[in-house]
C-alpha cells in the first residue's frame, strides 16, 4: 500500500479519485500531494495524505482504492494508469467516511 501511494505524491491530476460533481471539471482536479504515507498499527492502517487542496471524497477514494491494493485486487502499479484514465470508474471504491479523521489545515500567507 506505501508504494501504491508513492505513486500520487507530487502534481497530478486527480480526477479518478474526486467525487462524481459535474463542476469538478470546470474549477480544475489538479492537486499537489506533499506526502502519502501508511504505517501499520495493529490491526488499523493509517494512512496520512497532505496536500496543496482535496478535491471532494479524494481521499476518501484513495483509501477505498489503497484497501483493494491491500487485499490484492491491484497493484501498486496500476496507480499511474488510474491517474491517467481520470475517470472516476478506473478508482477503487470510496472508503466509509467514520474512519476519516481531519487533523489539521495549514493556510499559508500570501504576499
């Protein structure tokens, strides 16, 4: 799952993890992600995803898509062509939202 989300860091186009709304595309689903990780705690994994912006359940997507890495069902190397299909089907499944916790926003200052 860590090289999985190796592949999304850094500048990408994001549309395959966003959530299905039909302005999405007009406001632009470029993103920047600063770091991707995941560590394993027991039983949980935590998977920890800083960014310049989220699109709408972007991560909520990436999660579900990480499980099925996870379990298999793909490989850490299918990323790449699930970024480039930017199509919402080519993604995994979206992750139930109880498991997603918001720990901080940074604002940076704007000259």
């Amino acid at each position: 799952m860590g090289a999985a989300l190796a592949h999304l860091a850094g500048r990408h186009d994001f549309a395959s993890f966003a959530g299905a709304r039909p302005d999405l595309r007009e406001r632009g689903t470029v993103r920047t992600v600063l770091v991707a990780e995941c560590t394993r705690c027991g039983e949980e994994v935590l998977v920890e995803v800083t960014a310049d912006a989220f699109l709408p359940h972007m991560v909520r997507n990436v999660v579900g898509t990480l499980a099925l890495v996870g379990r298999g069902a793909l490989a850490p190397n299918d990323i790449p062509a699930i970024l480039a299909a930017r199509d919402r089907a080519a993604a995994g499944p979206t992750a139930p939202a109880h498991g997603l916790c918001l720990v901080r926003v940074n604002y940076g200052v704007r000259a």
